[in-house]
C-alpha cells in the first residue's frame, strides 16, 4: 500500500496524475503483450524496446532484470515464435559475462 499513490499523503492532481501514470502503464503493457501475436505489431513492439532499451540491456544486472522483465511480458503473450524472437534480438545487447556468471551462479545479493 506504501507505493499505492491513492493512500499517499500527496495533494489530489499529484495522486490523479500518479493514478493516470499507473493505468497508463498497465494498458501499455497489455497491449504489448497482445501484440506478440501478430508478427507486424511484435515487430513494431520490439522496435521500441530496441529504441528504447538498447542502452539500458547493456547496463549489468540491472539491463538483465529489465531483459528478464520484458521476456517475462514477451511469455505471457503465449508466443513461442515471439519468445524466441525476443531471445535472438535481445539477449545479444546484455553484458555476456555477467550474464554467464548470472546464469550459473544466479543474481548476487
């Protein structure tokens, strides 16, 4: 309830703004994921993530989490043809040793 901005102590437009952003961000992601189905709205999709993200992948732990996060969005479009698209695009812009290392070992604390 802490991150909840409805239960925040900031001033009404701030908590509606905050509320808006949120919505906001739930329909992108559901329209993401709803495009994994169709290969020209997933390829347009990835091309933001390209866009938007390539910098950021190349970031260490947090580029992987954001991979992983994405991928994890990327799945729930129950797309195998999406999913392995995803991984052969994306995968390559991720810091490789940290992501062996990660991959064996796990995430460190």
């Amino acid at each position: 309830m802490a991150d909840d901005p409805s239960h925040s102590n900031a001033p009404p437009d701030l908590r509606q703004s905050a509320l808006r952003e949120l919505a906001q961000a739930r329909d992108n992601r559901a329209l993401f994921i709803e495009a994994m189905a169709d290969p020209i709205r997933r390829g347009i999709a990835f091309d933001l993530v390209e866009r938007n993200c390539r910098k950021r992948f190349a970031e260490g732990e947090d580029g992987i989490k954001l991979y992983r996060q994405l991928l994890g969005f990327v799945r729930l479009g129950n797309v195998s043809k999406a999913v392995e698209e995803f991984e052969h695009r994306f995968e390559p812009m991720l810091d490789q040793e940290l992501l062996e290392e990660v991959s064996r070992y796990g995430p460190t604390p």
